[in-house]
C-alpha cells in the first residue's frame, strides 16, 4: 500500500518542520506501507520551506496557486499520478500521531469496500502542547450539513476512486471546499467509518483561516446550496442532537493520552497524561 499526504505552504516555516517530522516518524521500518509528502509551497510564500522538505525526502514543489485548495488538489493529483493507493492532507500545524497511518492501513485491507476513514484528535496550541482530546461520532449527512465539519483532514484518509470520482475541489469556496467535497463523496454512497482511535493533531494558532470572517458567508451558501436548514433555531436542534449521540458514546470527560508530539523545532516530546474534551473554536 502507498500512502499519499500532501501538505500545502504558505508561510508556514514555523511549523512545517514538526508537521513533516510527524508523517517522517510512520515510517518506522515495520510497516508494509510506502509514503509519498507531498509539498506544495506558494510561490508567494515569504520564506520557503524547500530545505526542511528537502530534510525530510518530501516531493517539494515552489508553484503558483489560486489558494489553498488549488494546491491541495494539485498535490493529490500527482500522489495518484505516482501510484498511491490511499490519500490525505496534512495542513503545515498539523500534525500525524504515532501509528497513525499503520492503523489506517489495517482498516482499509480489513475491508475493500472501505472509502473514507476518520478519527479521533488532540488540539494544540502553537507550541505543541494539548489542549484538549476531540472524540468524534460517525459521520452523518443530517449533522454535517447542518452544523460543523468534523470530519478533520488530521485523521482523514481516502482510497484513490474516492478523489478520481469527486475531483476536483469547488475553488469558490475559499475555506469550505474540503467540506463540500466530503459532503458529495458522502452523499455520492461512498462507505465511511470512523475509527475511535486518536489519529492526529489540529494546530489551534489563533489564525487558522477557518475562524475567517469569511468562513460564515461560505457557510450560509454551502447551507443553501446543499440543501441544509436556513433557521438558527434549527441548527442549533441538530448540534443538540450531536451532542447527544456524543454523550451517549461517551466521547466527554477527560481522555487519558499518551503520545509523542514534535515542537516546532522537529524535537519530539512526549505527552503522557489525561485531557479534557472541551473547547471553543473561536
């Protein structure tokens, strides 16, 4: 099995070193499987990345793009090109958890008719360290539609059809578009699972583009376009709902977690200990 990820740049210097640290440490000599890190860097990024790619044995490329989309999809296209069998991104402050794509290779050999897989996820603040432990529930139409996209692109993993159907990404959706295409993969009749298992890390900067003042009008317009409920009060029923499904999983209260993590530096550290499932986006 060959895995690609690929990683989008922007200006990302700061942390794209623990980012290409954390997919680096999968290949641990074990596994059966091949990685291929796909980088993609802006060519309007101020200071480039091509020497910690390089560090790393990553397929780097300088290029223009119309956004972050545009070169998400251009990594996944030459991923494909290149053989891989199963496919994801990696964001520059994210961050794969150990063992990771091992237990993501087991799911997808255990079942061929297998599609998409997600997880579960730690959130970080810019330093790496754990702010909170994120347990997930199935992926459901009703819920995505009408409320968050917890499907996160930390823990999320698809085979090569998957793309080769729904390509490309809806470039007028700035933010949104990784959730318009999960919600017509979906809708398409593509086999889902989630997989309880803490699979990667989400970078809570402070500056993630999905806190965008923009992100509400994306959202309103994916809303109207996929046929989601226009009244608040509707929403707010349906999050209600998750939050149930959520409390009878069991997926609040304090996790215990025990990982390894890398600063920002490309050190590793270890984090050994209970954390809480709480937190706010904004």
């Amino acid at each position: 099995m060959k895995f690609g990820i690929v990683t989008p740049l922007l200006n990302a210097r700061a942390t794209f070193t623990a980012c290409a640290a954390s997919v680096k440490l999968q290949e641990d000599g074990s596994n059966s499987f091949q990685i291929q890190h796909v980088v993609r860097e802006s060519e309007s990024s101020r200071e480039k990345c091509d020497k910690i790619a390089q560090r790393f044995g990553c397929a780097y490329t300088c290029m223009p793009d119309t956004g972050l989309y545009d070169a998400i999809q251009s990594g996944l296209d030459e991923a494909c090109a290149s053989g891989a069998e199963i496919l994801g991104w990696l964001n520059a402050d994210e961050q794969y958890l150990p063992s990771a794509l091992a237990t993501i290779q087991k799911a997808f050999d255990n079942d061929p008719s297998l599609d998409l897989v997600f997880g579960n996820y730690l959130i970080t603040d810019s330093s790496a360290q754990v702010l909170a432990a994120r347990c997930e529930i199935p992926a459901r139409l009703f819920l995505l539609r009408n409320g968050v996209n917890y499907i996160l692109s930390c823990t999320t993993f698809f085979r090569k059809r998957v793309w080769e159907q729904h390509r490309p990404f809806d470039l007028s959706y700035r933010l949104l578009a990784d959730k318009k295409f999960y919600l017509t993969a979906i809708s398409s009749g593509i086999t889902v699972r989630h997989i309880p298992a803490y699979l990667g890390a989400y970078g809570s900067t402070g500056h993630n583009e999905s806190l965008s003042p923009i992100a509400a009008d994306e959202q309103a317009r994916l809303r109207e376009e996929t046929g989601a409920y226009s009244s608040s009060i509707a929403r707010k029923a349906v999050r209600s709902l998750r939050c149930a499904e959520k409390l009878v999983r069991g997926c609040y209260g304090k996790k215990f977690i025990n990982t390894i993590l890398f600063d920002n530096d490309g050190t590793p550290h270890e984090f050994r200990g209970n954390a809480g499932t709480q937190w706010r986006w904004s």
